[in-house]
C-alpha cells in the first residue's frame, strides 16, 4: 500500500485462472484510509472477494461505483488536454507523477 498521503499505485487484479484480470488505482486519502478506483467489473470481483475475507479485522469497503464516475486520458498530450478542462494546475510541480489528489 502506499506509505504517503496522496501516493498511488496500480496492483493487478488476479483472475480465478492466475491471468491479470485488471488494475486498481489505490490512494493513500488518509492514515488508514484508502481510495480505491477500478472497472465496474472489477469492483464487482472487489466485492466479492471482500465477502470471503476472513481478518480479525477486515476492512470497511464501500462501493460507489453506481454513484461516480471516472475516466483515464493517457499518453504525451494528456496534461495539455486536461488542463483546458480543470482549473487545477497539472504542472509536474504540482501534480507529480503517481501523486493523486481526492476532491470527493
């Protein structure tokens, strides 16, 4: 898990089979909070596979998938086009690289 608040990292989602099924992003939003952000598939295998935790201290998960909404711009250009969308600076100063920032 990241150590940071606002660090993030993307561990795979292993499928029943032992293939990638997909990738999460996970966040560091506060000392023992995380924001966890997949597919709508994956967040159905989250879901269920959290049912079947057996911790003495399972984590508190709760989903908002039929709530939010969330999309990916990647390659060079992305920050150029984001920018004309938000008034957040995305500057590699203040928005580096794996760094994440929850406005929830």
């Amino acid at each position: 898990m990241p150590k940071a608040l606002g660090r993030s990292y993307l561990p795979p989602q292993i499928s029943k089979r032992g293939g990638i099924a997909g990738e999460f992003t996970v966040t560091r939003v506060g000392v023992e909070e995380f924001w966890i952000v997949g597919s709508g598939m994956l967040s159905a295998i989250l879901n269920s596979s959290s049912s079947a935790l057996t911790c003495p201290q399972a984590p508190h998960l709760k989903c908002h998938t039929d709530a939010m909404y969330d999309f990916n711009v990647a390659g060079p250009q992305s920050p150029e086009l984001l920018q004309t969308l938000i008034n957040t600076s995305l500057a590699t100063a203040d928005f580096p690289f794996m760094r994440s920032t929850c406005r929830c």
